[in-house]
C-alpha cells in the first residue's frame, strides 16, 4: 500500500486515482439525503461537472461557495470545484451570513442544494456571485445535472503545492499539498483500509475535518457511511446494519469500533 505521504499529484488524483478500478462498489453512503454513491459514479460526476464548470466560464483559483444541507453534496461540491481549479468554500449549515461570507471571499459561482435554493439566491444577489448551480431542479439555478451534458473538455494543470484548493472560515486557505498532508497525519491514527466502513457523525459545519476525512477513505478504497444526529439506539442500530469498523466521533477523534 502507496503511503499517504508520498503522493505528489493534486487532491482529485490522490482521492479518486484509482475509483475506476473499484467499478460500482460502494463509496459514500448519506443516511440523512438517502443518496448512495458508487466509486465510478462519483469520479465520474466530479470529473465531468468540473469540465461543465469550465465550459461554462469557472476560472482557476475563483472561489466557489457551497451552500448545501447534506455531506454527499457537501462532497461532490467541494471535489468538482478542486478539480476545475476553483477553491471551494463551504458555508456553514445553518448560517445567517451567507451573502456576508460570499462577498468577503469575492465568490463568484455558488453551489446549492435545492431546499436551499431560495436562501442561496437570495444571497447572491447580495454578493457578486454571477452564476447559482444546484443539485436538482430549483428556480433561476442551473442544474448540476445539466454540467454532465455537456461536451467534456481538458480540465486544468497546476501546481499542487500552490495551487489553492479550500478556503474555510477558521482555518484560511489551503493547497492541495495542504489537504493532502493533513490526510496523511489524520490517517496516522485512522489507518483506514479498503475493507473499512467508517460511520461519520459529524455535522456539516466541521468541513475540514469532513473534507480530509472523507477524502482520505475514498483515497484508501474504504465505505464511507454518514448520519449526523442518529440518536444512541439509532448509532447502535446504524453500527449493526453496515457492519462499521471505524467511527468519527463528535469530540473530532476517530477511533476503531
């Protein structure tokens, strides 16, 4: 197994290098939007939307923000933009200062979830976001279904160990170089395998940990299963059902179950 470490290449290459070779099996689960992800359906939609955020004027380094209610979309989001060459930066749900923290980071495309949409424009307006994308159909959106349409085209070259790739209220910007070392320190204590399912608890609004976490299991081949707020019957039931090996838990620790 390639340590984490050693990977040179930007986040899209480290975490979905090798989804096509896992075909359809399992890669993220989300409880709470009942969505399920296989590893090629993924790649394949975070590749082909990024080409369609490029089609349709995305520019390296432009700051995206993402405005939306469920991790499976919180991921796709975060991993199309990385690959278009955008920075993502996720909004924390809830958040009353959406409009406030797009104008800050001088975003100019803005990614949203349908039961959020109105929010989202609203926003917009507000800001200098000139282009509102959704995953799914919703008013003066254009949805993220319609990106994969279109004709793919080359996606962007760059340095990782410059180019940025996430911007985070807390934590500022970082690189793809970044991400990818704190995958490799958060994996000293996770040691995830291809044969793990790892059960995520955490909330929307801890997007680094989730984005490095996440990406971090996909990059290993692992089942990512996330539920937010299952109450202590429903976490034992959930642990049960999908057979979890490896828990995030709400203290930001992972641990073996």
């Amino acid at each position: 197994m390639r340590p984490t470490s050693s990977i040179k290449g930007t986040v899209t290459e480290a975490v979905f290098g090798c989804a096509h070779e896992r075909g359809d099996r399992p890669a993220l689960i989300d409880l709470g939007a009942g969505v399920v992800y296989g590893y090629r359906r993924l790649a394949d939609e975070v590749t082909r939307g990024a080409s369609g955020l490029v089609r349709r004027g995305a520019r390296q380094c432009q700051v995206s923000g993402i405005h939306v209610d469920n991790a499976a979309a919180q991921t796709l989001a975060v991993h199309t933009v990385i690959a278009a060459g955008g920075v993502a930066a996720p909004i924390p749900f809830p958040s009353g200062e959406t409009a406030g923290l797009l104008a800050r980071w001088d975003a100019r495309l803005l990614i949203t979830t349908p039961e959020l949409a109105e929010t989202s424009l609203q926003a917009a307006e507000a800001s200098r976001v000139r282009q509102v994308i959704a995953f799914g159909q919703a008013r003066d959106t254009v949805d993220f279904a319609d990106l994969l349409l279109l004709d793919p085209g080359p996606l962007p070259l760059f340095d990782p160990s410059v180019q940025p790739a996430l911007l985070t209220e807390d934590e500022g910007l970082l690189t793809h170089s970044d991400l990818i070392v704190r995958m490799h320190e958060m994996d000293k204590g996770a040691a995830l395998e291809k044969s793990d399912v790892l059960l995520v608890t955490w909330p929307l609004a801890c997007a680094l940990a989730m984005t490095t976490l996440v990406g971090l299991a996909l990059m290993r081949g692992a089942l990512v299963v996330v539920a937010p707020g299952l109450s202590p019957a429903e976490l034992s039931a959930t642990i049960h059902d999908f057979g979890v090996t490896v828990m995030a838990l709400l203290d930001g620790t992972v641990q073996r179950v």
